[in-house]
C-alpha cells in the first residue's frame, strides 16, 4: 500500500504539471455543465447533454490518460526507476489505475450533479459511471502496455476511444451504428443511465457490460504476461 499510494500521489502531481492530462479529465464536466445551463432545444429529453457527456467522458478520459501515462512513463525511463526502487509492476499499475478511476469518479460527480437525481437514482448512477471507469481504465492499460512509446499509444488510443465514446451519440441517428453499438459497453452504459429514474433496466445490458468486462480482464492478463511493463 506504500508503494501504491507513492504513485498516487506522483500521478497528482505529474498531472497538476501536464496540462493535456489535466484538460482530458475536466473537459467534459464543463462541456456538460455549460450546455445543460446554455442550451434548451423543445421537446428535448430531460439532462440530455448531461447524460450524453457522462457516457462519452467514460469511453475517453479514463482510457486515453491511462494509456497515455503508462507509455509516457515507458518512453522516459521512468517505469524502469520505478522497478529498481522496489515498486512492482502490479503495485505501479494499481497506483496509476487507482488514480485515474478516482479523478474520473470526481468529474462523474458533476455529471450526477446535474441529472437531478433523487439519493437512490445519484447511487446507482455513480454505481454506473465506476463500472464503466473501470473497464475503461483497463482497456486504457492494456493500450499502454502493448506499446512500446507515447506516440504509438496515442496512435492506437484514438480510433479505440473514438469507437467507445461517440458510438453511443451516432447511434441515436443511424439505425446500422445503434446495431453494431449494441455489442459495446458504452452503449448499454448509455442506456442503462437514460433508463435510470425512467423505465427498468434491462438485464441484458447488464450482461453485455459485463461480457465486456470479462473480455477486457482476459485480454489484460495476456498482454500483461507477454509484454510485462518493459
């Protein structure tokens, strides 16, 4: 827990000085709470932009910075410090994650905030927005892992959160995207938040997450075995 928290507070720090990490995290909570407060469109569905943002700030944020802090710190030498001073690749990797999940959970807040929720509905939303976290934060790793430099995780990071993040938005307007958006967790996230205070949840959302989950898991551990954090 030592070497854990070590990194945690690294991570704050390096994040205070890196102003595009800093950028991906608050982007979208002030996208959200200026077009909740700005835009009124009639018959709009209630906390449009709120929910919307809260699903695409999940398949962005968490992914990209993950990916994105994992290869910087490769590309540096700074992960092969780390090893020499004692910290395993497990522990540095719970730090970071730990880290990012907890600065996302913060912005989920404002999204929260700004759906109305009554005490029950706010739990369950935020219930939500950590599974979704989550599993974005481990594709995120999974990324950084496989490549070698920032530049060739940037590269890689882009059209994966481009997939996550909007597919859930261009599906409300193509019927052949909502079908092949249905087999991704952002999807059923979206859709289990707008059913939130609305309708009941479908089990099969559920599962589809949860398939995702499971993917991503194993996925993790094999790049994790092959290519370590070297």
């Amino acid at each position: 827990m030592k070497n854990i928290s070590a990194i945690f507070i690294k991570q704050i720090k390096d994040t205070l000085k890196n102003k595009t990490t800093l950028i991906q995290f608050i982007m979208f909570p002030i996208l959200a709470v200026i077009m909740e407060n700005s835009v009124k469109i009639e018959n709009m569905p209630e906390h449009f932009f709120s929910k919307l943002f809260a699903v695409m700030f999940v398949g962005m944020a968490p992914l990209t910075c993950m990916s994105s802090i994992i290869s910087e710190e490769k590309e540096k030498g700074t992960l092969r410090v780390l090893m020499m001073s004692n910290v395993s690749p497990l522990e540095y990797l719970a730090g970071v994650g730990a880290y990012v999940w907890t600065v996302c959970m913060a912005g989920s807040v404002v999204f929260g905030v700004l759906g109305n929720y009554d005490a029950k509905e706010f739990i369950l939303f935020m219930a939500v927005m950590a599974a979704g976290v989550l599993l974005s934060v481990m594709i995120g790793a999974i990324i950084g892992i496989l490549c070698k430099n920032q530049m060739a995780a940037t590269s890689a990071a882009i059209p994966v959160m481009m997939i996550f993040s909007f597919m859930p938005m261009l599906s409300m307007f193509n019927k052949t995207i909502s079908k092949a958006a249905e087999f991704f967790y952002t999807q059923q996230l979206n859709k289990i938040i707008n059913s939130i205070g609305n309708k009941d949840i479908e089990p099969i959302g559920i599962v589809i997450a949860a398939v995702n989950f499971i993917a991503a898991v194993i996925v993790f551990v094999m790049s994790y075995k092959r290519n370590g954090l070297e």
